[in-house]
C-alpha cells in the first residue's frame, strides 16, 4: 500500500494534555466533517468523543477530547504503557495519521496526572512524524489536602493527607532519605478511613540530601505488593514545584537545624534542613 506523504497528511498546529484528562488539539488540512480518532497497534481506531469543536480562520478546526480509557487494560501495572497514533477521520472514512508540527512545551507547566491518579498522558511522535498519544500506569500514592492543621503547632511540619480509594488502614508514616540511608518514624493520625494528618517533630532525623515523607503499611486493596506510598502534590502540573509553590515557615528541630516542607522534581513531599538547595 502506497504511504501518504507527510505533507498531504492533517497536521497539528497545537496538541497539549493541559489537565491530565483532555486532549486539545488544533489541525490543518481537514474538512468539516473531521473526526480525531486514536489508531492502537493492532489497526483498530477509536473515535475520541468531542466536547467542544471549532473551525480555525483560512480552513481546519480545534478540538476539547476526554481521553479514554482504552489505552490501558484494567489490570495495568504499575509502568505499564500504551500507546496510540493520533489519526483523523474525514468524510472519505479513510483514518489519516497526523503530523505533529506543534512547538516544544518548554513552559514552567507540565501534563499533570489523570483526576484518579492512576493514569498520566504524554504526547510524542514516530520518526515519520505521526502524532503518538501514550498513556502510563501510575503506583498508586497519597496526596496531600493542606499543611498546618486546625490548629498551628510551634513543634512540628504537620500535614494533612488524603489516601488513594480502596487504600487499607496506615500502620505509620515515616521519612525516607533521598541517599538512601535509614527511615525514621514520623507521627501518623488517622482522621477517617480516607484521610489522616502527619507530624514530623523537632526529633526528626533529617539527612542533608533531604527524606521524603511516605506511608508504610498502605498497600491498594486488590493485593498488590510494592513500596510504601509517597505523599505527593494532587493534580501536580508544575516542572519545578519546589521554586513555585510556597510552603509553611521552616521548623527548628532539636539540633538547632530549620526543617522545612517542600516538592521534589517528581512532586512527591520532602522534608529537607531549610538552607539545603532543593
């Protein structure tokens, strides 16, 4: 079969996953009746259900998608992808592929997680061009809901963190150190079945490298085995969360060091002596 050339192919101007749950996309070189679709390695193609289409000045249109589902099978784990090419269906009923012409996304924003937590998108392309959507299985984590408490405490980083559905009871929380060392214990309260607060005390233990805070003895109620859960930011879009989100006044533990909150590159929630660079 004779392959369409690159250049009489629809092309996308714009293609952003901009929350986790919608793909906007603006294209050139279809007619009105165009549809974008998802085309799976096996041939079969999925029409992606518009919310929201409009024509674009001097021909194409742009499009709001809710991503699907189908990129992954239920019993996906952990890092386990799929991918898709990005094609258009056009009144022939032909499927093309498109061309991914879009600039790079070098903003300070980056795709977040799906709203369940359990899926993250990403956009790339094939050497011939073609648009490629890829979803991944996310590990299952915690999120944190606000710092401080109800009521302020001069001696501790308090947290307050909401746990993945179908989560089992927390045994404790502890701070896991970046290079690798030993964990200490940090204070766990559990608040409901879903949610409880975490205090990490002047007693803390907090090597130079910086601890992130994770839950131990969580594990999703299917049976599944893996690490502890990591506390991290909900519905994480940023590059750098630890320069752009402001967090709590540090603590001064025990040894006369500031410990402070803050994000690592990945989002999760680290506890890291304040003078340390993140």
């Amino acid at each position: 079969m004779r392959r369409r050339s690159a250049k009489s192919r629809p092309v996308a101007a714009y293609a952003r996953v901009l929350d986790g749950e919608h793909l906007w996309l603006a294209l050139a070189g279809v007619d009105a009746a165009a549809v974008p679709g998802l085309q799976l390695d096996d041939g079969t193609t999925l029409a992606l259900e518009v919310e929201v289409a409009e024509p674009l000045p001097g021909g194409g249109g742009s499009y709001r998608c809710p991503l699907p589902d189908a990129l992954l099978p239920a019993d996906a784990r952990p890092g386990d992808t799929g991918t898709a090419a990005l094609v258009v269906t056009g009144s022939s009923g032909a499927a093309q592929p498109v061309v991914d012409a879009t600039a790079p996304d070098e903003g300070p924003t980056r795709t977040p997680p799906s709203r369940s937590g359990d899926r993250q998108h990403t956009l790339g392309r094939r050497a011939d061009g073609t648009l490629l959507l890829t979803a991944t299985r996310l590990a299952p984590r915690a999120v944190v809901l606000g710092f401080g408490g109800p009521v302020p405490d001069p001696d501790a980083l308090v947290v307050d963190v909401a746990l993945p559905p179908g989560c089992p009871p927390v045994v404790d929380a502890a701070l896991d150190p970046l290079d690798g060392g030993e964990p200490s214990l940090a204070s766990w309260e559990p608040l409901s079945s879903a949610h409880g607060r975490v205090r990490v005390g002047t007693a803390a233990v907090v090597p130079p490298a910086g601890a992130r805070l994770v839950l131990r003895g969580a594990r999703p109620a299917d049976g599944r085995t893996g690490d502890d859960l990591a506390v991290h930011r909900a519905r994480d879009g940023l590059r750098d969360p630890a320069t752009l989100v402001a967090l709590p006044h540090p603590l001064v533990d025990d040894r006369g060091a500031p410990l402070r909150w803050t994000f690592g590159a990945d989002g999760a929630l680290v506890v890291r002596r304040a003078e340390a660079t993140p």
